[in-house]
C-alpha cells in the first residue's frame, strides 16, 4: 500500500482557509465540471425529495453555493454542513441564509461522521473533500456513513478517482498538466498555489478500492452517475429496511 498519512486538516485546509475567491474562479470556469457534476446530484436530491423531505449531512461543505438553489427548491427537514473553514462556513451561512433547519459546524468530517447518530439521516453528501483523508480514513468514514444512513438512504460521494492501476504519481503529473495547460481563466500565481495544493494533499483511490471500502461497510456497489475525466459522482445505497 502506498504511504499515505492523512495530513492535519490545517494543512488540507489551508488553501480554503483565508478566501474563496480561487474556488469561485475554479467554478466560473468549470475545470472541474461543477456543473455537469451538480446536475447528477441535483436529480438524486429530487428522487429523494419525491419519497418525502430527507435530512442531509454534507461533509466538507465548503461554502455550500452550489447547493443552495437546489435546497431552497427542495427545503429537506435537516441540512448540516461540515467544514474545518470557518472562511467558508462564513460564506455558507451568507449562501443558505433564510433557510430554515440548517446547521453549520466547524468539525472534522469523519469524526462529525462517526458522531451523528445512528439511522438519522437518509443523505449523505460530500464534494471533493474525501480524498484528504488517508486510506485508513477513508475506510473509517464509510463504516460511519454506513452507520448513519437510514435504510435505502443516499451517499452521493463527488471526488477525483485514479483509473484502474494508476499510481498517485501517475495521477498527479496527468491532472497538474490538466490544471496547468487549461485552467487558463485563473491568475497564474493562484494557479501554482492552486497546484502545489494538489501535489501535497490529494489522494484520490481506485474506484476498485472505493468500491470494496463500501462493500465492506455494507453499502454495496456504487453506481457511476457521472464521470468527467478524473472528476466523479458516486451513488452509494443503503439496504432496505428488514421486515
Ligand atoms: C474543494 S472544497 C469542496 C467544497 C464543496 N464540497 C464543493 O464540492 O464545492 C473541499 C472542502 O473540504 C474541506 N475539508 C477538507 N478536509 C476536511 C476535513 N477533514 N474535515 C472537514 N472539512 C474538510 C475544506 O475546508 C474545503 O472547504
């Protein structure tokens, strides 16, 4: 297995610490396909919505922008997002102002995770935010959302994924030539800042090795909704309840 400690959060943080301004350009240009990603998510929330109001955890919630229209339309009983900035909870409580039932927490998301309580929630959401965390870690936060999620509930996990035997290394010298070579609308010094952030902290798995942590949770197979280059949404099922 290769080395892969999960850093301090301050360190994962930092680049989501001081200003969202770089995350916006990131979105206003959509390297990252935000938008084709939040249309497949967007259509789950609905599905979900259609069998009654659902209570969501978002973990890593950043400034939650993208998801406020679709919670306004579709208002779940409980939104809790999770974020170690307090720059974008601060922006989070600005984007989802007015909306009733939402609360904001500065925590870890694993440990806010393993903190909920059982069979409280029937969605949990997390963007870009779980490849942070070390193999270990990852295992770990599918045990918890396992644990937390009500039966035939939702975990809608957004994040790069290595192809099928690609090392890290691998991965990194392809997306920071992607970065480098398209995301031309960003401010070339953001942009260094933007990829030195990358090269240090991102650790995405194997969709093979994803799909055997959920399996091992008891969440089963993931279904693909969506991929866009590394960039992808996985739909995650909990079990039916047992009669
Ligand atoms: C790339 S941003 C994504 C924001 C948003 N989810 C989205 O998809 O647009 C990643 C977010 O995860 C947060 N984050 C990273 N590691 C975290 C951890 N261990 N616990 C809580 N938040 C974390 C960062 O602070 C940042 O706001």
């Amino acid at each position: 297995m290769e080395p892969n400690p999960t850093p301090p959060p301050d360190n994962c943080t930092h680049l989501f610490r001081s200003s969202w301004s770089l995350y916006d350009a990131i979105l206003a240009g959509n390297y990252m396909s935000h938008r084709e990603i939040h249309a497949c998510v967007r259509e789950v929330l609905m599905a979900q919505a259609n069998h009654g109001r659902f209570a969501l955890l978002d973990l890593g919630c950043g400034n939650a922008r993208l998801l406020a229209d679709t919670l306004r339309t579709l208002a779940p009983r409980r939104y809790l997002g999770v974020d170690l900035s307090p720059s974008a909870l601060a922006e989070a409580a600005h984007y989802l102002h007015g909306l009733p039932h939402v609360e904001l927490r500065e925590q870890d998301l694993l440990a806010c995770a393993q903190d909920e309580a059982a069979a409280s929630t029937e969605v949990v959401y997390s963007g870009f935010a779980v490849h942070h965390l070390n193999t270990a870690d990852k295992q770990r936060l599918f045990h918890a959302v396992a644990r937390l999620l009500r039966p035939e509930g939702s975990f809608l996990l957004v994040d790069v994924v290595r192809d099928e035997g690609q090392t890290r290394e691998a991965y990194l010298e392809r997306y920071l030539h992607l970065m480098r070579s398209t995301w031309t609308g960003i401010e070339p010094t953001r942009l260094e800042e933007a990829c030195q952030h990358v090269a240090a902290f991102d650790y995405p798995e194997m969709l093979s090795a994803l799909t055997q942590m959920s399996v091992s949770a008891g969440l089963g197979e993931p279904h693909v909704l969506g991929q866009f280059g590394a960039h992808t949404v996985m739909h995650f099922r909990q079990s039916p309840a047992i009669a």
